[in-house]
C-alpha cells in the first residue's frame, strides 16, 4: 500500500469514527435536513 492510501484508508477511519461518535450525540433520522439559516438583516 502506499503512502497515499495509507493516509486515504486513515481518513475515512477517522471520518467514520467521528461520524458514530456524532451520531450519538445528536441523533439525525435519515430524512430530515437542518432549518434554513436565518436571513441576514
């Protein structure tokens, strides 16, 4: 493997790892999507 796909294969480790520790700190059910950001005044 090279050091590129070392450094790939980390990556998405981390970002799945991140991604569990997320989820259960704030639950998201599949189909939702965040509010709109306020309008600026």
């Amino acid at each position: 493997m090279s050091e590129f796909e070392d450094v790939l294969a980390e990556t998405r480790e981390v970002a799945e790892r991140t991604e569990r520790q997320m989820r259960q700190v704030l639950p998201i059910r599949p189909h939702t999507r965040p509010a709109p950001a306020p309008a600026p005044r």
